[in-house]
C-alpha cells in the first residue's frame, strides 16, 4: 500500500509542476491550473496520512 501511495504522490507532484502547460493545452484560462493544484495537494495529504498510519499500525 505504501509503494501505490508514493507513486500517486509522485504522478501530483508531476501534474502540479506541469499544471501551466496542461491549462495552456486546455485553454483552461487558469482555471484548470486552479483545479490540478487543488486535487494534488489533497493527494499528497491523503497519501501522506496513509503512510504516517501504516507506519505507526
């Protein structure tokens, strides 16, 4: 479980920095920049939480 949480961490870390070219692919006017950070850092938290708790289990 530990293994699938870091990697869903690293691909939020990925989509966060590249968040300026998917809302330019997209046309997103900044909004979908907006929505990407937003949802990867709510991945980092939740993943973060899972691997803090399977550590102290």
């Amino acid at each position: 479980m530990e293994k699938f949480s870091v990697l869903l961490m690293i691909a939020a870390i990925v989509c966060a920095l590249f968040s300026d070219k998917i809302d330019s692919a997209v046309k997103g006017d900044k909004k979908v920049k907006k929505v990407i950070v937003i949802f990867s850092a709510g991945v980092i938290s939740v993943c973060t939480i899972a691997i803090i708790a399977g550590i102290l289990s």
